[in-house]
C-alpha cells in the first residue's frame, strides 16, 4: 500500500458521498498539506466536519506546507501548487490525487 497525498476537491467530493473511509482502506496514510487543510476545513460545511474527524482519526495527517522549487503554474490555488510540489520532493511510494485538470498536467 502506498501514501496518498490528497488536494481539496478530492476529498470534499468524497465527504460528500460519505466516502471518506474508502482511502483509508486503499492506502497507508493520508497526507495534506497546510493549504490544503485550511482550505478543507474553512467554515462549519458537513464536509468540513468529516474531514476534521478523519484528521482526528489520525489516519489522515497534515504536513506542513512546502518550500517550492519547481515552477508550478500561477493559475493553481495555493492547495494545488503545495500538493504537488510535496509530492515532487517525497521520495516515498506516494499517489497524488487531484481534480483539476491543469494540475494534473
């Protein structure tokens, strides 16, 4: 199993459909950046209380953010460009989920 490294649209699209388990059970952790989970966790949404419990479950853990040192496009959030660029500098067995289609390019 490997470490999944999750942006914001992923995992809100998850919460939605009360699917937020369903990582946990694929991979051995679940990795956020700061950006990412200020962005996640901003408001009092459904989605942002299951979000906090899997934070409080420990199984997905925040990380902070990265120092970038690749060039990333402008037009990405802040919780795109800091997932991938963490992914970019972790040598480990690691996925990168992302939604947006830019990023994923």
């Amino acid at each position: 199993m490997a470490v999944v490294i999750a942006d914001v649209g992923p995992l809100i699209a998850l919460a939605k459909i009360n699917q937020l388990h369903v990582p946990s059970a694929l991979f051995i952790e679940g990795l956020i950046t700061e950006a990412v989970a200020d962005e996640c966790l901003r408001g009092q949404s459904g989605d942002a209380v299951l979000i906090k419990q899997a934070l409080d479950s420990g199984w997905l853990q925040r990380v902070d953010n990265p120092i970038f040192k690749h060039p990333l496009s402008r037009s990405l959030g802040l919780g795109e460009q800091s997932s991938i660029e963490y992914a970019l500098q972790t040598h480990s067995n690691t996925l990168l989920i992302l939604d947006d289609g830019l990023a994923r390019k």
